[in-house]
C-alpha cells in the first residue's frame, strides 16, 4: 500500500481521472441545460426527495438546533479569522498615479456582482469550505452569493453559510449544481463565477463551462505533498498523509525525501494509525494513490516537489525557510513541525480553497481577488498628449490603422 513512486507517473494519474469522468459529466451538463430544475430533482432521487431546491430560510435557522453549540462557536472563531486574513487582501476601490506631467493612470476595481459557490458534502459535512468560499466573497463586496450542496444538505454546512451571511441556498449536488449555476434553471439564476472544491464531476463541469460562467480554478480530491530530510518526525508525515488521505478515496498523498530511512518509517506509523482510524476505507483507498520518492539532495527535492506542484505542501527540513525561497508550485506551504495543513484547512484564516492535480504552477488559491475584476483608467491633458502623440501616432501608422493615427492628431489640432 505504502509505496515508492514515480514523480511523473503520480501527477499523470491525478490528471488522468479527470478525463475519465468527461462522458457523464457532458451528459449531465445536456440535461441541466434541456430539463432544469427537473434534472436536478431526479439526480437527487438517489439521496433523498425534494420538496424544494432552494432551501427555505426557516430551515436554515432550524439547523442550529441540530448542531453542538460548541461546534457553533468554534465556526463563529473561525470566520472571524479567515475575515480578518482576507480583509487584508482587499484591493483599493480606485488608485492613481501621476506617471509623467499630464498623464494619470490607475486602476479601478469592482466586485462581480453575483457568484456561486460549490460546498461539497457527499460523504461529510464540510462547514470550513463554506467559509472558505464565502468570505473573500463577501469581504471582496460582493452583493449576491448562491450556494449548492448536496442535497439533503447537512446543518452543520447551513450553520456555516448562514455565519457566512450566505441566505441563497440550493439543494443540488454535483456536476449537476455547476451546470445549474453556469446555465440556470427555473430556481437558480446564472452567475458570473463559480468556486469551491469538488470531486472529479465537479472539477471537470466547471472547467467545461467556462464559456458560461469564470470559475476559480480546477480543486478536485485533496494531495498533500511533504519535502523532508532526516530530521523530520515520522509521526508527523504519516499524521498529515491520513489526514488528507480520509478527505476521498480520490485523494493522494507523496513524501519526497532525502532520507532512505524515513518511508519506512512513515509507513509503520501509517498501518499503526489506520487501525484505529474512523474512516479506515477511505484512508486505504486514498493510499493507493499515494507513495514516496527518495532523492539525492534538497535541490532535487524541491525540483520533484515543483513538478507534482501540490495543492498542499509541508515543509519538514532542518532549514525549512531555505527551502519556501526555492519552492515555485505549490498551492498553501506549511513550514516547520507545528504547522499541520488541518489548521489551513479550519482556523488560521488562510483559505483552504486551492487547485489540485498539478494545477498550482499556473493558479493561485483562492482569495479576495478571485472575486473582483479591473479596470485601467487614463487621465490624459493637452499637455500629457503630446509627450506621447508622435510615439502613438508613428506606431498606429505603421500598423496601418490611419484612423487611429487620426483620432490623436485631431485633438493635438484643436
């Protein structure tokens, strides 16, 4: 179960799954778009009979009844941790900047006006990814927020998004709740963006339907990668490969280590830990698709790590600093023995939304720009254009485009 792998054979595999799910979801897609909300009743008769698909606001304030006030209050901490990270990524509405005499540039900024957000909860409730999704939106001032689970949609994930200041709840799960979001259906009004993680269905609808709404990026199972040395406690690394291997038997997890001994290690500590861990069939199928490499030096390491780009990276090094500067793909770091990924995932307010499947050498994980969009303004006087109307004026010419040529040279005439 625990074994050595292949670096490229890994990431090939995670992105292999994807288009293996790409006839059903097309097919889902078809019906959204021809039978609405039909089509989400019917893929919900698995799970449960739908009276609604929008959740009515008396049963979103019931579901505080059927959670731990415990459990309530460590969301409540939560939230207040993720808002306070994420107001600080918050853009300026409008900036400017005299850049020569008589020219100003700036850039001004709006939030989308309405988005979407996927929670997943086929197989447990995920509250965190709730908040996860719905706060950059809301600090990003975002007026409208849809949110989709599975139906029949857990109180704990309805404590969260009403924490959340989310009210627009839908019952519909899957590729299915993507395509009712991208496309609309007589219940839920298309938006302009959709986010939040999802197994292989979810990922893959969104990346299809990129034509009808922009979505985050493609956050399919959980991976966690681990760079370690000799150094790092065994204990440790196995704790964090069963942690995000319980997430899906679609999960994966891969150790990259300079130390021959230490896979062995781990290994033990994995089959001591499985025994007794609740969601044992989950974490063994999880392992399948997960192993070790060992490499000659830290370089070697950190370029292997670069080319799984992992969604989540922990750090276990004697330097571990040395390693974050080199590191280039990774979707959140974890550094050093304390900074275990689950406080990544709930409660230090960084967003646990973040691309999978190799994707981080091209997308960053979510945040509050995510959910806003830009404009350049220019400021231009008498004076500023004619320090620039030759350059404009020669380059437009030889182009070809004489109007354009033509447009500046009326102003500079008057």
């Amino acid at each position: 179960m625990w074994k050595e792998v292949g670096i490229e054979a890994w990431l090939g595999a995670r992105k292999t799954s994807l288009e293996d799910a790409r006839s059903t979801v097309t097919d889902i897609i078809a019906r959204v778009q021809n039978e609405g909300d039909a089509a989400l009743r019917d893929m919900a008769k698995k799970y449960c009979t739908l009276d609604s698909i929008a959740v009515p606001e008396e049963e979103r304030e019931a579901a505080y009844e059927k959670v731990d006030v415990e459990v309530v209050e460590s969301l409540v901490e939560a939230h207040a941790r993720i808002e306070r990270f994420h107001e600080l990524q918050k853009p300026r509405d409008l900036w400017l900047q005299e850049m020569e005499p008589g020219i100003v540039l700036g850039i001004k900024t709006t939030a989308l006006a309405r988005v979407g957000i996927y929670v997943p909860g086929g197989r447990a409730a995920y509250p965190s990814s709730a908040l996860m999704c719905a706060v950059p939106a809301k600090v990003a001032g975002v007026k409208e927020i849809c949110a989709c689970s599975p139906p029949p949609i857990k109180p704990l994930t309805l404590v969260a998004l009403d924490i959340a200041g989310v009210t627009e709840i839908y019952n519909a799960g899957g590729a299915q709740a993507v395509a009712a979001m991208a496309l609309g259906t007589e219940s839920i009004r298309p938006v302009q963006k959709i986010v939040g993680p999802g197994n292989v269905y979810v990922t893959l609808a969104k990346m299809m339907l990129r034509e009808k709404a922009e979505i985050d990026f493609p956050a399919g199972p959980s991976e966690i990668g681990i760079i370690a040395d000799s150094t790092a406690d065994p204990r440790i690394v196995a704790a964090d490969i069963l942690a995000q291997a319980e997430h899906d038997p679609n999960a994966a997890c891969i150790l990259i280590t300079t130390d021959k001994k230490l896979p062995a290690k781990v290994g033990k500590e994995i089959e001591r830990e499985l025994d007794s861990a609740p969601r044992k069939e989950i974490i063994s199928e999880a392992l399948k698709n997960s192993g070790y490499a060992v490499v000659a030096d830290m370089d070697e390491a950190i370029a292997a790590s670069d080319v799984v780009a992992p969604e989540h990276l922990s750090i276990q090094v004697a330097d571990p600093l040395a390693v974050v500067t080199k590191v280039k793909n990774a979707g959140a770091i974890f550094v050093g023995r304390y900074s275990a990924v689950a406080c990544g995932d709930y409660a230090v307010g960084t967003n646990h939304c973040l691309p999978t499947a190799g994707y981080s050498k091209m997308y960053s994980g979510l945040d509050v720009q995510h959910f806003c969009k830009t404009a350049s303004v220019e400021i231009i006087d008498r004076g500023g254009l004619e320090t620039i109307g030759d350059v404009v004026e020669t380059i437009a010419t030889a182009e070809g485009l004489h109007a354009h040529a033509r447009s500046v040279r009326v102003r500079r005439e008057l």
